[in-house]
C-alpha cells in the first residue's frame, strides 16, 4: 500500500524549503516558475531542504535547525558553487548539484529516490536539548515553582507589559528568522508580541558580513551595477537590470500578499521583458489596481517621513516618500535621454510598490530609447536599491531602520512593510567591502 | 430518557455548577460556574416543559429568557473583569478587598 | 420531523458529496490558477495532481512539536471535517434529494459556521507554537465580525419562505430567486463565506505573512485533512449560497439536480477566482467593513425583504 | 436499532458526557481547556434538548456558546497568569464548604424528580414546537421578549462604557496598582498600606 501510495506520490510536485545564500537569490526564485517544485513556507510541510550559494558560519546552527524540523522521509539538497564547502560540513548527508544549472530537476530526481526509499531519510543533526534545565525541578517535577514561577517544561512563563489600551497583558516574545520565508535571507528579527501588535522589536546584525565576497558571484540583476561602479555599461544593460531587479521584488512581494499565481506570472515577466517593453509594466499595474492591494492591504501601512531618509541615499524607498534623489539624474547620458527622476508623496508601502513598478516602466522605456549610450565611470550609481558606492549600502541604513518603523504595527503591516523596503543583506555586506576594493567581474 | 434522569443530570450539572461558583478564586473560573447552573436551569427546564407541561409553548419562551439572562451575565461579567484588571490590576476574588470603585 | 435520510445513505451520500466536492475545488484552483499565472495546464496535471499531493502528504510521517495538546490537535482538523460534513448534509440537491431537511436547518447550519472558529481556535492554539497562536487569535477576531452579518444575511432568505427549513426556503424561489429579491444578501453572504473557509483574500489565519499560520506546524495526515476540510467548507459555502440564493433546483430546460450542481460550482468558480485575484486583506480593515457596514447592509436586507412581504 | 432506543442511547451519551466535561472543566490546569470542556458541556446538554424536541433551542444553545465559549478561552488566556496550565494550579478557596454547597444542591434538585408528582404530560405535537415558539414570541409574550431584546441593547451600551479605558473621569486605570495579596498588608478600611 504504502509502495503504491509513494509511486503516485513521486509525480506531485515536490515540496522544497528554499534557503538563498549570497549569489543565489534569483535561482532560488526561479524555481517558483517549475511546475514541478512547489516552495513551501514551513518546513513541516518540506520534503527537501533546498540550501543555494554562500552561507556565513554564524547561519549553520539555523540551517541545521530548519533541517530538523523537516518531516519525513526527508533529504537536503545543497547548490553551492565549488567553494561552498563548509555547506557540506554542516549538512553531512546532503546531495550537490551544480549551482548554475536550473536546480529543479536534480530536486525531483532526490524526491523520488526518497520516495522510492533508495536511500534512508536523513537523521537529526542536532542533539534534542531543552532550553532550559528543568527536569526535576519543583514539585511534580515539571521545573516550575509555585503558579508563575521557575521555567516550567524549559519555557519561562510569559512576561506582562501594558498594551495600546492600557491593560496589563501577556506578552509573546519571538524570535523570527533567520529564514522567514517573508523576509530577505539572514533577517533576525526580536519582535515582542501583544496579540497581533508588535510592540517592541530589534533586529540582528546582518550575518552576511562574515562573508568573503572575493569568492562569490553576485547574482545576475546586481552584477551589471557593480561593474558600472569602475567601468562604463550600456544604460540599456543597466535599465533592463533595474526593471528585472524591481519585477522580481515584485513577485515576492505578491507572494506576501496571498497571490501566489500572481507572482509566478510577474516573475515569467520579469525574465521575459526586453528594452522598451513599458506597455507591459503598464498592463501589470493595471492589474494590479485591480487586486485592490494598494487600497485594502497597503494604503496608509507603515509610512516613513522623508526626513527620515535624508541622507541614505535609499532609492525608490526614499522617492516614494517625495525625495527626488537620483544619481542618474547627474549623468550626462541619461540628461540626453530627458531622464528626471519620478517620485511618489505617501511614502506607504503602497507608495513604495507604485514607486517601483513606475520605476521599471520607466527603465524599459529608458532602455528602449537609449541605444549604444553607456554610463561615465564617477564611483558612484544608482542601484536598484538605492545609491552604490564606495563604502555603505542603502539597505545597510534602511536596515537600522526597522525596529522604529514596526513599533505599533499589527504582525501583517509589519510583514507589509519590510517586504515594501526591498531589504537584501548580501547586497548591504558586499557594499560594505567594496571599500577593501574588491574586483568584481 | 425520563423527567428523573433529566432531573438528575441537571441536578449533577448545578451541583457541579455551585461548587465551582463558590470554590474558585479566578474570576472568569468563577463565572464558568454560573454558566453551568443556568446550564442545568434551561436542561431542567426543557425537561419539564416537554415532558410534564403538555408542550405548553411558554415553557419555551421561559427558556429563552434564561438565555438572554446568561448572555447579559457574560457581557456584564467580562466587562466587570475588564473594568477591574484595569483599574486594580486583580484577576482573583481575593485581590479585591472592598467593591468601591 | 421533517424528512431525514437513514443513516447508511447519510454517510455514504455525504462522504461521496464530501470527496468529490474537495476534488473539484483542488482541481478549480489548480485552473484557475494557472490561467492567473499565465502557466500552461496540462490535463493529466489537472486531473492527477490532487490525487498525487494527497499521496504525498499520506507518504509524509508527522513531526510533532514539544508538549503539545495532542487530543485537541488530532480534533481540530475532525471538527472542521465533520462541520463541513454537518453543512453539506442540510443542503438540498432537489425537493426530495436532502439527505437531512430538519425545521430548523437555517439554525443547524447557523451553529456549524459558528463551530468552525471552535475548530480553527484549536488548531492554532494546541500545537504550543507561536505563528499558529497567532493564527488562531486572527481567526477569532474574523469570526466574531463575520458572525453577525452572516446571521443576518442568511435570515433574509428565511423571511420568504416563513420557515428556517432550507427545503422551504428553496422551495419558496420558485418566481422568483433571493437574488432578485434581495440583492445584498448574496454579497454579503459570499464575503462572509470566505472569511469562514479563510479563502483567498480573507485567508488571516492561514496566511503567507504567518508562513501558514495556525497549520504552519502540521504535516502528514493532518495536514491533508485540515486542507481538505477547508475546500470542503468551501464546497458547503457554495452549495448554500446556490440554495439559499439563486434559486437552488429552480431553473427552466435542465432537471433540478443538474442546476443546482451548475450553481454550485459557478459560485465555486467565483470564490476560487477571488482567492487568486484579489489581495490579502488587513485584518483591521476587515473587521471595520464588518461591524460597520455589513452589519447596516445586512439589515437593510432584512427590513427591505420584509416590507416587499408584508 | 429502532428509533426510541436510540434516542435512550444519544441521551445517555449526552448526559454522561455534559457531567463528565462539566466536572473536568474544575479539574483541569488549563484554562483553554477549561473553556473548551464548558463548550462541550455546553453542546451536549444543547443535543438534549434537540432529543427533547426544542430543537429551536438546543441548536440556538449550541449556537450561542461556540462565540461565547471563544470570548471566554481568549479572556482566559488575556487574564489569567498562566493560561496554559504549564504549572499545576489549584486556586480555590472554602473548598470544604463548596463541596459541600454543591452535593447539597444535587441532592436537592435530583431528589425533586423522585419526591414531587410531576404530571405526565408528554408535548402531543412535538413537530410544532418551534412554529408555537416563533408565534408565543411574536403573540401573547411580546412584551416578554420585546423587554429581553432592551435589555440586550442596554447590557451593550452598559459593557461598552464599563470596559472602556475612558471614563468620566479621565483614564480608568491612572495610578492603579497590584493589590497584595497578604491580608496584613491590607488595613481593615480596605485603603492600602502607605509604602
């Protein structure tokens, strides 16, 4: 029975929780476009522990834990290109497949050789520890004293603190990440919960920065950017990027939103698009309007005032709010081609998603118009998260950010609001050490 | 099915209902007790209407008195909690040591 | 007594409904969401894939977390079944095709709805885990801003038929349907029927920004269940509205049967469709359209239906 | 099985089961389950009056307590200082005398079934009982159910008013604090001991 069972089973799609390391974000999303892979929130609901690109060291115990949490019969899949070495140190029983392959069919060949029981499921990596010592503590052994006290079972007991409406209430602390599925790779985010509403939060450092660029690729939308930083790049090149790079946010972004089919569409888009082709932006925000989400689910969610994004130089973050900063605005190419930058005034997340959405219209049509004209070389350009120099990236101070902007929201604007930020922590670490001048390729 | 086995089971469930009125400190444990007796009041209730009264229509009508009457206790009851917590900070009978408010 | 179907046939009849409906809201939602997606649909996809991921999920063994309440988890997702299974069997499929019609069937269907926040409540809370609590607190907000305009909404269709007997309240539709007559009621009704089966845009409790909510934490059996008991849920939304609104078995040419079930999965359609196409909805957001204007809408209803009765 | 026998045989499943949960809802040290086990109580005495004939009643019964019951777990786990029953609790007060207050009231209701002669008047139409209410509500008890409807309305605009953190005189809760819980720390005037 239970042979048969599996035989029909190995033809569903297989259920992978996707972890993107540095270099591998957009792979890993792409697999939304392969019928035969479907990427899972939870890792209960995984069979296939997908872990692609560059991991820092100080991510391996969480790897190991989501690995953990993984239900049988299950088995991990590593995409790392040579030097990832350390992934297989952390993941013993992992099977490698080419980085720069489409990743997909080697998860559904792994899937069935599970399924087909080839090979056992894979083992605990992680010893099972209490958090906390309790085992004959107390009075019936349960590690509490009293009603409240001690830390019964391992747990402490809940904390009390005063809520919006001035009563006295528990409180839940939460630890999320660093693989949210909402969030960009390597977020931690302490949030302390009073029911829905986030009251207090901080986030950790970025762990990305313990990585050594030198010996990763950076992914295909970022590349044309950071080459533009010493070298002169075709506008079209570098608005088609901008474009792709802004659509894909997108798909993720609807996919926070519910509208998974949605999102698989946008990013079949966002690999589609050719210079020139704004008409299809347009299409997209029409549909868009139509889904409502800049009115039932976005309007009026976690508004940041421009002068708190004076001087960080945020990109599109900073334009929705109405600063009209743009670093192409000073190059002599793109004032040929009547480049003026657009800008939004609610500074809302729904401001933010039209602000994109404006400014991948805009790239095409840019990218259209632009023919052979290439950029000039002043150490400085406009990325698809903001400004890139020299030293620091926008979302290294965005980032900083967060914990003002979530204080009072309720769990799905905070969601909302960090997805509408565009944060990605491999690109704010690489920034970071461009100042040790790295080459990139 | 008959008016003493009724009569018994709305018994044990008014019985268990004063205990819990009477013995618990928590106040909302305490109102779980007073719902359970206007349980048993509406079970006996029914019981008699359908069995003892000829299906006489206000036996019923009685019972969704007895409905109304626990639907205001709870509202009140949790306001009255609400109202309390807030400005006492007591959650248990013993916290309050005077009803002035 | 009005009539009741034996119990055999009421389990048998209800168990098939139950299976087939669940069947076709997998396979709707797998159209529908590829025409969204822009994706081609291959038959053999469309009509193997839900047979397949359920193998796969009977394939998968169980994780559990720590100190769980064990009892309360295996019930929830029973609940929510046997609830769907409780609204299925009060719909009728004809004048004498139900498997259950009691007097007060509008009320039984009533308590059903009702029960599935019991449900949903459960199954957030039991697994000792935090994104599912929070699921399940989401869930009790919805509930209790759903249940009032869904109350009201459903009780404008009693007024014609002076009876809560769903049969009567068919039956009574005979010149002319309850959307006609009351044309807030089906709205209303369809934006209350996703907030209870938490569909689509009204998804809170399950949502993405929950990476699954209350069922983030469940795998296996019991996550198939708990699925299944949604799009069964869904598929009793459908067949009430079909009945309560347009017009149950009425309608010229077809046989009764083969209208009701055109209705049924046209609503079916509109639902899954909503799910896709629109977007997540803020809780806060929703239980302000709730209170404030579903509840004065829905009354509206009543006392507009009623003046045209009396 | 023939009809009647099943209704004997609901009936005494619902009982057992509406006492039994009842009972464990003072029994157990979470206060969710607490609520849960009422709910069941609940349903099963809801299912008896189904069996009863008021199924009007019973099913508005069931009805009605799914929300409450919901309400209840939430406030339960909102107020109380440890929700899940994580440690043993045990927070009751004159046990003995509440024991002895509830085997008393047992006693005195059960034994009425066998003491006073009820008269044995079976409902002759039971198929009607729920026409006969909907026209008992709208005809000769009117007024009753009118006067119940008021006191809804005023129970919500009361718990409006008593709940909310805005009162007559300003915040409700400006310079509450934890009562003690030591009775000496407590003077006999009920004002609490200066610090």
């Amino acid at each position: 029975m239970r042979q048969f069972l599996a035989r029909i089973a190995a033809g569903a799609p297989v259920p992978v929780f996707a972890i993107a390391g540095a270099g591998a974000r957009e792979q890993v999303q792409d697999l939304r476009l392969n019928p035969g892979v479907r990427l899972v929130d939870s890792p209960r609901e995984a069979n296939v522990l997908l872990v692609a690109g560059a991991m820092p060291e100080s991510l391996a115990e969480p790897l190991q834990r989501i690995h953990d949490a993984m239900s049988h019969p299950r088995c991990t899949v590593v995409a790392a290109s040579p030097e990832g070495r350390d992934l297989h140190a952390w993941l013993p029983d992992a099977t490698a497949v080419a980085l720069h392959e489409p990743i997909a069919g080697g998860l559904v060949d792994v899937h069935r050789g599970i399924l087909r029981g080839d090979r056992p499921s894979e083992p605990a990596l992680l010893p099972d520890v209490e958090p906390a010592p309790w085992r004959g503590v107390g009075p019936f052994g349960q590690g509490g004293t009293g009603m409240t006290g001690g830390t019964p079972y391992g747990r402490p007991m809940a904390d009390l603190l005063d809520d919006r409406d001035g009563l006295r209430l528990d409180i839940l602390p939460l630890t999320v990440g660093p693989f949210f599925p909402r969030f960009p790779s390597g977020l931690i985010l302490q949030a302390t919960l009073a029911g829905d509403v986030v009251v207090e939060s901080a986030i950790e450092a970025n762990p990305f920065t313990d990585l050594d660029f030198e010996m990763v690729t950076p992914s295909p939308t970022l590349g044309p950017f950071l080459r533009a930083l010493s070298a002169p790049v075709p506008i079209a090149e570098l608005e088609l990027a901008r474009a792709r790079s802004h659509l894909r946010w997108l798909a993720d972004a609807l996919v926070s939103q519910g509208l998974h089919a949605l999102g698989v569409r946008v990013l079949a888009l966002a690999a589609r698009v050719r210079p020139g082709d704004g008409e299809e932006v347009r299409k997209l925000e029409r549909l868009l309007r139509g889904t409502q989400v800049f009115r039932w689910s976005l309007g009026g969610v976690g508004p940041i005032a421009a002068e708190r994004l004076i001087a960080i130089a945020a990109g599109p973050v900073a334009r929705a709010s109405g600063i009209a900063e743009d670093a192409r605005a000073d190059d002599p190419a793109y004032r040929e081609l009547g480049f003026t930058p657009v800008t939004q005034r609610a500074g809302d997340a729904a401001a933010r998603w039209r602000q994109r959405l404006a400014e991948a219209e805009q790239a095409l049509d840019l990218a259209g118009r632009a023919g052979p004209r290439q950029t000039e070389v002043r150490g400085q350009v406009e990325g698809p998260r903001g400004l890139l120099l020299a030293e620091g990236a926008p979302t290294g101070r965005l980032y900083e950010l967060v914990p003002e902007l979530l204080a009072g929201l309720e769990w799905g604007d905070a969601i909302a609001t960090i997805v509408s930020l565009d944060l990605d922590l491999e690109e704010a670490a690489l920034a970071a050490q461009l100042t040790a001048g790295v080459p990139v390729a | 099915m008959t008016l003493e086995a009724l009569l018994v089971v709305a018994g044990a469930l008014f019985g268990i209902g004063v205990y819990g009125a009477l013995s618990q400190q928590s106040f909302v444990m305490l109102m779980m007790g007073l719902e359970l007796m206007i349980n048993a009041a509406i079970l006996a209730l029914v019981a008699l209407w359908a069995l003892a009264a000829g299906g006489n229509p206000q036996g019923q009508m009685l019972a969704v008195v007895f409905m109304t009457v626990m639907a205001v206790e709870m509202a009140l009851g949790f306001a009255l909690i609400t109202n309390v917590y807030r400005v006492r900070r007591a959650d248990i009978t013993e916290k309050l040591r005077r009803l002035r408010g | 007594m009005r009539t009741y179907a034996s119990p055999e046939f009421a389990l048998l009849a209800v168990g098939f409904t139950m299976v087939v409906g669940i069947y076709v809201v997998a396979m709707l939602d797998h159209v529908v969401g590829g025409r969204v997606a822009a994706r081609p649909l291959l038959w053999r996809e469309i009509v193997a894939g839900p047979a397949r991921s359920a193998a796969l999920l009977i394939v998968q063994r169980r994780m559990t977390t720590e100190r769980t309440d064990t009892p309360g988890w295996m019930l929830a997702p029973a609940l929510f079944a046997a609830l769907a299974a409780t609204a299925l069997a009060l719909v009728p499929l004809g004048p004498d095709l139900v498997v259950a019609d009691p007097e007060t069937g509008f009320v039984v269907f009533s308590a059903a709805i009702a029960f599935v926040m019991i449900a949903v409540f459960l199954h957030g809370w039991s697994p000792n885990s935090a994104l599912p609590l929070h699921g399940a607190y989401r869930y009790a907000a919805q509930a209790l801003s759903f249940q009032i305009p869904f109350l009201l909404a459903m009780l404008a269709t009693a007024l014609p038929a002076e009876s809560l007997s769903i049969v009567e309240i068919v039956a009574a539709q005979e010149s002319a349907w309850n959307v006609v007559r009351q044309p807030l009621g089906l709205p209303i009704y369809l934006v209350v029927g996703l907030a209870v089966s938490f569909w689509g845009p009204l998804n809170l409790p399950d949502g993405a920004d929950l990476a699954g909510g209350t069922s983030a934490e469940d795998s296996g059996i019991a996550r198939l269940l708990w699925q299944a008991a949604r799009a069964a849920m869904l598929v009793a939304i459908a067949a009430m509205g079909a009945a309560g609104f347009l017009g149950g078995w009425w309608g010229p040419w077809l046989s009764g049967i083969v209208w009701m079930l055109l209705k049924t999965v046209a609503l079916l359609v509109l639902l899954i469709a909503a799910g896709h196409l629109l977007a997540r909805v803020r809780i806060e957001r929703f239980v302000v359209v709730a209170w404030v204007l579903l509840i004065p809408l829905a009354l509206v209803n009543i006392f507009v239906s009623g003046a045209f009765l009396l | 099985m023939s009809e009647e026998r099943l209704v004997d045989v609901l009936f005494w499943v619902f009982a057992i089961g509406s006492v039994v949960t009842g009972y464990r809802v003072f029994r157990t040290d979470s206060m969710v389950r607490a609520a849960f086990y009422l709910l069941a109580s609940f349903a099963a005495v809801g299912g008896i009056l189904v069996l009863l004939g008021a199924e009007f009643l019973g099913m508005v019964l069931i009805l009605m307590m799914a929300g409450e019951m919901l309400v209840m777990a939430i406030v339960m786990v909102m107020f109380m200082m440890n929700p899940a029953g994580l440690n043993p609790m045990w927070m009751v007060h004159q046990h003995r005398i509440a024991v002895a207050a509830g085997v008393v009231a047992f006693l005195a209701i059960a034994s009425l079934g066998f003491l006073v002669d009820f008269p044995d008047q079976p409902n002759a139409r039971p198929e009607l009982a729920t026409e006969q209410l909907g026209i008992e509500l709208l005809g000769d008890s009117m007024l009753v159910f009118q006067t119940a409807g008021v006191a809804l309305l005023s129970t919500m605009a009361g718990v409006v008013v008593l709940a909310s953190r805005r009162g007559r005189y300003g915040i409700a809760d400006e310079g509450s604090e934890e009562p003690p819980l030591q009775p000496d720390e407590v003077d006999l005037l009920g004002e609490e001991a200066t610090p």
